[in-house]
C-alpha cells in the first residue's frame, strides 16, 4: 500500500503534513489571486486614453505648477523693466485661467462619470 503524506505506518493523519498542505495550498491562492489583480490592473492601464492620463496627472499636479507660475511672476518683478510687468502678469494670468478651466473640466466630468455609474447601478 502507498503511504501518503498524511497517513502515517498506523494509519493515523499526520497533523504536521496537513498544515503544511494546508498552508501551501493557501498561499497559492493568495499568489493567484495578487496576480490577477496585478493583470486586471496593467489591463485598466493599457486601456486608459490619453486623455484619462492626463486628466489624473492635471488633477495631481496642476496646484504645484500654478504655484510656480504664481512664483514666477512675483520673482520675476525684480528682473523685468517696469513697462513689461502688465505684459508678464497677463500672460501668467491668462496661463493660471486655462489650467483652472481645465481643473474644472476635470471636476465635473468626474461628477458625471460617477453620477452615471451610480445611476448604472440602481
């Protein structure tokens, strides 16, 4: 007769060889599951637009970049002639408007992504 790992000579389970099945047989599942997960993930990557890209990197980083620019012109004061100061604060003006036009656009595209998704699910 062939002995399996969880039966001993006598006949009796061998509770150390089943745990460590057990425990075995658990962290296959777990790695199976962390790699599907990381799949589904690359997969939503993959199909993410250019756009989504870069409404998610606007919507991190557009506050840094209009502090820059708002720095950048109070720094800028001190180099440039006094006639060019309105010419610099209405281009930085007109900058800083665009990037929250933008902020908002991304706003409200994502209240109504989510609004449909809510409404989806009902």
């Amino acid at each position: 007769m062939a002995q399996s790992p969880m039966v001993d000579g006598k006949g009796y389970i061998d509770v150390n060889s089943a745990l460590r099945l057990k425990e075995a047989e658990g962290r296959v599942e777990v790695d199976k599951m962390h790699a599907e997960s990381d799949a589904k993930f690359r997969e939503l990557l993959i199909k993410e637009s250019a756009k989504e890209t870069a409404s998610k990197h606007l919507a991190k980083f557009a506050g840094l970049y209009l502090l820059i620019l708002v720095l950048a012109f109070i720094g800028s004061i001190k180099f440039i002639p006094s006639e060019s100061i309105a010419v610099v604060a209405g281009l930085i003006t007109l900058v800083v408007t665009n990037l929250s036009t933008i902020l908002k656009g991304i706003v409200e595209n994502g209240q109504g992504k989510e609004e449909e998704l809510l409404g989806s699910k009902k």
